[in-house]
C-alpha cells in the first residue's frame, strides 16, 4: 500500500476528533471544538483521488452536462451590468427574486404553497443544518435521526453537543412503529427531544426513498410528541421515473422545516441551498443565519437567479436524471453479476448511492484497507449512523463513476467482500 495510502488512511480513522500533538491553546478550546469530528468521508475521498483506485466513495455530482461556456458569459455579463450589487453585501434572507424563484423549484418538488417570505437562502444545506441545530438544541438535547443516515448531518449536529439517536429503517425509510417507541422511551427518560432529521427521498447513504404511506403518519408521530421534522431534500428532483411523493412539508407547512439545495440539481460550488421555515420560526431562524455569514453570497445568488430564469433549468434535471439512472442501471447490474451470496444491497429510484449488507458480525471498516489493495475504494458504514460500534454495511456512489468503471470496481470489491464472509 503506498505510504501516502496509509496515511491518509490512518486520518480517516482518527474519527475521534483529536487532531494532531498537544499544544498549549488545546486548554483555550471549548466542549463544542472536541466534538467536532473529521468526517470519515472526505478523508476516504482524499485516498481515492489516488491514480489506479476506483472510487465508489466519493457522492459529487457529475457536472460535465453543464452549459459551461454560456455561464461564462452570463458570469461576465453580471458583473458588466449589476457589477457593484453583485459584489455588494445583500439582505441576510437572500434576494426576493431568488427567493421567488426558489419557491418554483419547491414547487416541482411537490410544495405549492411556498411563500418567498418564509425562504431563507443559506450557504448550501449544510449551513441551514448548522442553523437549525444552533436555533433549536441546547447540549444533551436530543435529535432523532433515521438509521444511516448523512454524515454531514451528524458532524454538525453533534458540533452543538447534541445527542444524536437513531431510528431505524428498512427499504421504505423510517419505521413509524419504530419512531414511536424510540420517543416513548426517550421521553421515559426524561430526555428532551427536539427534531427528527429525514432524507425522505434517496436518501444518503441508503439511497432510500420513504414510502409515500408512511409519510403523513411520521409528522403525525413528531405533531404529537412537540417535535420540529428537519426536512433534507436535496435529491427529490433526481428520482429516474414516474412521479416524487409529496415531502412531509407538503401538507404539513407548520411541523417541517424544509431545506432544499442546488448543489445536486445544478452546482455545488456556488454554495446556494435554502430553508423554507414555518412562519411563526422565521425571524429566529435567519437571524441565527445572518449571524454566521451576514448574507448568502450576492453574486452566486444573482447566477442561480439568471440561470433559473433564462436557461432550461428543469432541461438540465431531466440530463442529470437519465445519467444518473443509467448509472445505478450499470452499478446495480454489477452488483447482480459479482457479489458473493450473502450480500445485499438497495435498489434506489433516484439519488447517488447504493448501500451494501453484509453478514451479521462482519466489520466494513477494516475491509476498506483490503478494498485499497485490491484497487477500489468505497465508504464504511459505521461513518453514517449515530449507533456507535461497527457496521457491516457499506456506501457506493455512481454518481461521479462511469458505468464501465462502476463494473471493474464491483468487480474488484467482489473478492474482497466473498474474502470476509468466508473468514
Ligand atoms: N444533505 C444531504 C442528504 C447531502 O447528501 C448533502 C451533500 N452531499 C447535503 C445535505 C449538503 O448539501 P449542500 O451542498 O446543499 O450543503
């Protein structure tokens, strides 16, 4: 294994938040920075960049569809004719025209009644994550999450000295008789529960979606209990076929907090998501946001603006929508070929990634310094849920992998995994 490997491998273990030698200031530092964790998945990512590795680890999305030349010249044309407002300082909410138009997009995703004065335009998903947990938890608070779920989630969360529970799922999502008994004895214990997180479509890692059935009861579930549902929905647009379910918030505008994004329907680095955040939540909600960044960035706002209203935006979901399905098409039909019996795996609908079971007993963690011998690289389970102790699942990302490499990396991961299950 080249050094380098090892030693990026041996980071991506240290995922107990201790960062290098002891040093003086280390007594400056608070509770909250100890349990800020390395995320597992940027330091598997940093290993796969390696040449000769497939990597399965890695959840970009594949921007290569995108009209890059004709952004240039609307990126040009920005600054030529709004120059000084684009590089000005702007409302800590987000521009009205965004936010209008955002209300569009939420309204392919199935919420027609979004008002744009009840959007708050934050810096990707992940920073309206941040904000929800610093408006809502207190330390030792509680936030229900579905089992696995999004590392990313789970770092911020836990930044706020949060105690983060999980709930279990199956290949429908959340089980609502399991959400009910995991409130029931939380609050038998005295524990104060403030949000449920949920990836209702594809979700990541399972690439989930939640059974349109399940779904009303759920917020019904939280309704009772006094608890806020936390709504991800970055890959809802990205389902192959048929029709998306209605998100919880759909018909429930007073129980979810919505988050939506850009990042996996047009492009990441312009760091554009939004929350759509019940009316009486509102004033807190983007007060805690403008306290971190002021305003979302004006001149990507004003980009995301232009593109939503003069390119074919929705042209471009349907182009990322067939890479994607072909894709997990290819993915999945080499799955079927080379996994050994005793291998499992779910067979999404839309989204980026495919999750693995293994055997009861068989640790994934390990597997992925055999997985790097033999050339392939993916994401070991443990990293995504907030049940500690050792996973025997495991995350696929086809979403930045053509389909002739999806089948060499199965391919390759194939012995590896047979290897363990016959130990
Ligand atoms: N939520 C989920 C479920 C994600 O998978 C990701 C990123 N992979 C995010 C949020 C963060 O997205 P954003 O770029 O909008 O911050």
């Amino acid at each position: 294994m080249a050094e380098e490997t090892v030693d990026a491998l041996a980071r991506a273990q240290a995922v107990d938040g201790s960062a290098g030698a002891a040093h003086r200031h280390d007594a400056l530092l608070s509770a909250r920075a100890a349990n800020i964790k390395q995320s597992a998945v940027r330091d598997v990512f940093e290993i796969s960049m390696q040449p000769g590795l497939v990597s399965l680890a890695g959840g970009n999305p594949n921007l290569a569809s995108l009209p890059l030349e004709r952004l240039g010249e609307t990126a040009r044309r920005i600054i030529a004719e709004r120059g000084l407002e684009a590089l000005q300082y702007g409302g800590g909410q987000g521009t009205l025209e965004l936010r209008t138009q955002i209300c569009e997009v939420m309204a392919a995703e199935g919420i027609l009644d979004a008002d744009p004065d009840n959007v708050v335009i934050t810096a990707g998903s992940q920073s309206a994550q941040d904000v929800a947990a610093k408006v809502f938890c207190n330390p030792g608070d509680v936030i229900l999450l579905e089992d696995p779920t999004y590392v990313g989630a789970l770092n911020t969360f836990e930044a706020y000295e949060v105690d983060v529970q999980p709930v279990a799922g199956d290949e429908h999502g959340i089980i609502p008789s399991e959400l009910r008994t995991r409130i029931a004895a939380l609050q038998a214990e005295g524990r104060r529960i403030k949000l449920l997180y949920t990836i209702p479509n594809f979700n990541n890692p399972s690439g989930v979606m939640l059974a349109p059935e399940r779904r009303q009861e759920i917020v019904d579930i939280c309704r009772e209990a006094n608890i806020l549902v936390l709504e991800d929905n970055p890959y809802g647009l990205l389902k192959f076929d048929g029709v998306l379910p209605a998100p919880l918030r759909a018909a429930n505008p007073e129980d979810v907090l919505y988050l939506g994004s850009f990042s996996k329907i047009f492009a990441p680095g312009l760091r554009i998501g939004w929350a759509l955040v019940p009316a009486h939540l509102l004033q807190r909600f983007y007060l805690a946001s403008e306290a971190v960044t002021l305003c979302p960035p004006t001149f990507n706002q004003l980009l995301v603006s232009d593109y939503l209203g003069s390119y074919d935006w929705q042209g471009q979901i349907s182009t990322y929508r067939s890479l994607y399905r072909d894709r997990c098409a290819a993915l999945l039909s080499a799955l079927d070929e080379f996994m050994p019996a005793g291998v499992s795996w779910t067979r999404p609908e839309g989204g980026f990634f495919v999750w693995l079971t293994l055997p009861e007993g068989i640790d994934t963690y390990p597997l992925l310094h055999r997985g790097i011998d033999a050339g392939v690289v993916f994401v070991p389970g443990a990293a995504f849920t907030a049940a500690k102790g050792p996973s025997n699942k495991l995350r696929l990302a086809y979403s930045a992998v053509p389909p002739e490499t999806l089948r060499e990396g199965v391919k390759r991961l194939a012995p590896v995994l047979a290897e363990a299950i016959a130990a």
